[in-house]
C-alpha cells in the first residue's frame, strides 16, 4: 500500500503514523480506504471487526493530532499576540524617546542662537 506512514499494522500493513510523518490525506486515506474495503470484502467476521476497530483507531488518533495541532496554534497565536503587543510598546516607547530628544535639540538648537547673537554683540561692542 502506498502512504507515507512510516510504520505499518502488523496483519494488514495498514499505515500507521508517527509524529513527524508528513501525511498526503487524499493519498493516505484513499489507499487505506482501498485496503480496508479489500479486507472486508473477504468476508472474515474477524477481519472486518479488525477492519473497524483499526479505521475506529485511525479516527481517534487523526482527531488527537487535530486537538493538538489546534492546541500549538492556539499558543503560537497567543505568542504572536504577545510579541506584537510588545512591539508596538517599544515603538511606541522609541517615538516618545524621539520625541523627548528632538525637543531637547531643539533647546540646545535656540540656546546656541541665543549665544552666537550674544558673541556677536559682543565682538561689535
């Protein structure tokens, strides 16, 4: 059967995942389907009891990896909230510095006026 589960079943090769897995859905799921559909048809009670448990295993553990991957997406959009919250504090702390600064150039900008009219009213005293 071709997927791209790293592991299989133990009776019929089935796939079974593993954490780093990179799953094609339609592939995946269409092949299982096909082999699940093959046991069945062979008509053993057993099989298709092992058939269902395994497709009732797959669903439950599709459905933990979703609550998980739901789960890591909620905390990496809880941790972008928190840095862009962060970042704009310090824009906004790095404008009022700016700000502060270009008003105290200001000041200095004046007081140097202030003392070259000085300096030459004195030179043409």
């Amino acid at each position: 059967m071709d997927t791209n589960a790293t592991n299989r079943t133990t009776n019929y090769g089935l796939p079974k995942f593993i954490a780093t897995d990179k799953p094609s859905w339609l592939v995946d799921w269409n092949n299982t389907m096909d082999e699940l559909d093959r046991i069945i048809k062979q008509g053993d009670p057993s099989a298709m009891q092992e058939a269902l448990d395994l497709l009732t295993t797959t669903v439950d553990g599709l459905t933990s990896r979703l609550t998980t991957d739901e789960t890591h997406i909620d905390t990496l959009d809880n941790d972008i909230n928190n840095a862009t919250t962060g970042l704009k504090k310090l824009v906004s702390d790095i404008q009022a510095d700016l700000v502060s600064q270009n008003t105290l150039i200001q000041q200095q900008v004046s007081q140097i006026a202030s003392l070259d009219t000085r300096v030459t009213a004195l030179e043409n005293a």
